[in-house]
C-alpha cells in the first residue's frame, strides 16, 4: 500500500544579492539551479519591527494573496456585526444566479422588527412593521448602516426562518474555505456559538471585493435614508480618503472591537482583518496605521515570469521520469521595501504520480514563505502531456517506485532520537 507523500522543492531567495533555487526531489537527489534578480535597498529595520495592538490580524495584497501581516489569524472569536458580510455573501449569490432580484420584496415580520429593529435599539434602518422592503434597499441597510433588521427580514425573506439561514451561512462559510467559522444568527448578535477569524475573515472580504464588483460598491456608499430618517456609513475609514472601500465593524462584550477593512490605492488592493482591539477610537486609529503601513511597507517582486518552468515532478512508467510544472500568470510577491527577508519556497504535491500525465493538470502548490511564514500559495500545472511508456520502462519504474516506497515508509515509521 503506498503512502502519499510531499515532493518538496526549496528555494532560498535574498532579494539583496539575487536568488538561486535547491530541489529535494522524492529521490532525494538535489541540484542548484542559480537565478538573476534586481537588488533591493536594506536599510533600517523597519518592517520586521512593526506590531499591532490588535489581539487578532491578518491582512494580504490581493492580486498576488501575499500574507503581509499575521497574529494569531487562526484564534477563534464573536465575529459580532462583521457576521452581516456572510449574509450579504449569500444575498449576493443568489443575485448572481437570478435566484432574487433587487426588486424583490420581502415582508417585515413582527421577529425581524423586535428584534432587529427600532424597538431593538441596536443598528436598523427602521423598517415599518408588516411592511414590505426591496432587496436593494435591504442590502443598502446592511452595507451601509449594518442594519439587523435587514439581516433578518432577508434570512425569512430567503430561506424561512433565520436558524434555516444561519446554517447556510455556515455551510457557505466552509465552501469558501472559512474552516474555523460558524455562524448563529444573520446579525452577529450574541448566540454563544458563533465564533469566527481573522484569516476566514479576509477569505470572506476576498470574495465580496472579487466575485461581486456590481455589488461590491454598496460598501462604500456614503449615507442612506430609509423611513425619513438619514444615516451615514458606520465605516469610520471612509471619510479619510485613503482609499477605503469597505466593509464592517464589530463590538462583542469582552472580546473588543473588531474590523474588515479593503483598501485600494495606486493600484494595489489591501484586505485586512482585526479584533480584539481596547476601544473605538483605537480600533480606527490602529486600523488606518496598519493599512497605511501595508501600503507604503512592500513593493512587487516577480519571482517567475510567465510560463517559466518552476520545478519538475517525478512521473512513473512514462515515456519520461519527469513533467515540467509552470503557474498560469507570472509569480510575484510582496516583500518589505526596508530590509527584505529571505525567502524560500517549495514545490509540494502527491507522490507517485504515474503515467498517463496530462498537460495543463493541476499537480501541485508552489508555497512561497519568508521567516517560517507562509506568504502566498500558487498552483502548479503540468506544461506538457507524458504518454505510457514502454512495458521495459514501466517495470523497472515500477521496481523503482517500490524502493522508494519502502524506504519512505522505513523514514516515516522510524521514531525520532530522544
């Protein structure tokens, strides 16, 4: 029985002086490939000196994924209001595949009202009990003033009661890959089980900004009147012109304050997520000196360019041992402007792979990492098709392939020197 194991290809890359490329291969054979690159000023320590009040951060570019700030992204916490941006993800969904319009109407229940709106004295847009609302409106209301009522007369409006929403919203939090999260209500307001991340939170902002750019905008609307009563953005970001566009705050009784913030500016988009911050005030002050540190901290690296060959994988019983892995685009990465870290990076996928390969089949993730910190991940692809080869080759691969496979199940099993 063979076991699946990573073929790792490790790149040591210093910005100052270039690059070169290590490749361990299953076979453990290694070989020293060296590469040109531009140099990069080092100068003060400033970047690696940089620290966040928040309890939780992470924050990335968005085109590439680069990791640019992380603490304790994985430490669970009371999503609060930022819960409302897996309500409007499902709301947006279902625009998007014409399941709902923007004119459809939902009707205001008695539930919705008390709970969510002017009796609750939380954030509404005030909608009229037994009314009926749009959904364009009820977005409005959410995006803009993070509005409970409208969370909850959608999630009735949408899938008949709000717990029936509530675990769509979990299982479309897993879809996207928001591991860690779960979700209790469409507002946020206290359960005792929902309970969210930072990283699953910027996985969220990611695909608003990236899935709905129709959508997207009502984020950074301005204000919003509904019921002759006008309110602004609760977004304290907006109005700095720093380029903010999105998305919501949160406040969970003993946990803090909390933000999901994008921010686009000279043609770089930032996502960023924080909580568990003292105060208001702070939440906004730290926030605007993260993205602005995120913003003027890194520069563009290209590390690969188009079609380049990144690194080989082993194919077995084909008419080659090997199959040239590329990326679809160029790979580049954010680095600090001041004092660039060492990078490295490797190539990891499933072993053994066997003939027949095909061309353009994703085989593997090229994980770029810089001081034991995983930056971004980009997916690797075969460059060309490795046909069946010969009945002589395929045995003595075959004979080979078992050798490995012993000796790496020896390696796995043997226990470690005390």
């Amino acid at each position: 029985m063979h076991r699946s194991r990573s073929a790792d290809s490790i790149f040591k890359v210093a910005r100052a002086v270039g690059f070169s490329v290590l490749k361990r291969l299953v076979r453990l054979c290694v070989c020293l490939l060296p590469f040109a690159t531009g140099a990069v000023a080092a100068n003060a320590d400033t970047n690696a000196a940089f620290a966040t009040k928040a309890e939780q951060a992470y924050m990335i570019e968005a085109s590439t994924g680069t990791v640019l700030l992380a603490k304790n992204e994985n430490q669970t916490f009371s999503p609060a209001s930022l819960a409302k941006l897996m309500t409007l993800d499902l709301v947006f969904d279902a625009l998007s595949r014409n399941q709902i319009t923007l004119d459809t109407e939902y009707p205001v229940s008695e539930y919705a009202w008390r709970t969510g709106g002017a009796p609750s004295r939380t954030a509404t847009m005030f909608a009229a009990l037994k009314s009926n609302v749009r959904v364009e409106d009820l977005v409005k209301g959410i995006a803009i003033q993070g509005a409970n009522d409208s969370c909850i007369i959608l999630a009735e409006g949408m899938s008949g009661s709000e717990p029936a929403f509530a675990a769509a919203m979990t299982r479309r939090a897993k879809t996207l890959g928001m591991e860690r999260s779960v979700f209790g209500n469409s507002t946020g307001l206290p359960d005792g089980k929902s309970k969210t991340t930072a990283l699953d939170m910027v996985t969220l902002a990611a695909e608003l900004q990236k899935s709905y750019p129709n959508l997207y905008p009502y984020f950074a609307q301005p204000d919003f009147e509904w019921n002759k009563i006008f309110q602004r953005n609760r977004n304290p970001l907006l109005g700095f012109g720093m380029g903010v566009d999105g998305l919501a705050i949160g406040f969970a009784e003993g946990e803090g304050y909390s933000i999901v913030a994008s921010v686009e500016r000279d043609g770089r988009r930032l996502l960023m997520a924080l909580g568990g911050i003292a105060s208001d005030k702070e939440r906004t002050e730290e926030a605007k000196r993260v993205l602005e540190w995120g913003l003027t901290a890194f520069e563009s690296r290209q590390i690969f360019a188009d079609a380049e060959i990144i690194g080989q994988a082993s194919v077995y019983g084909g008419t080659s041992r090997s199959v040239d892995l590329v990326a679809k685009t160029p790979v580049s990465v954010y680095i600090p402007i001041n004092n660039p870290e060492r990078l490295s990076a490797r190539i990891v996928y499933r072993w053994p792979l066997m003939a027949p390969v095909e061309a353009g089949h994703e085989i593997g993730t090229l994980r770029i990492s810089a001081g034991g910190r995983l930056l971004r991940e980009v997916p690797l692809y075969t460059k060309e098709n490795v046909a069946v080869g010969s009945l002589s080759s395929r045995a003595v691969d075959a004979l080979m392939e078992l050798g490995e496979t012993l000796l790496f199940s020896w390696l796995w099993d043997k226990p470690e020197p005390t």
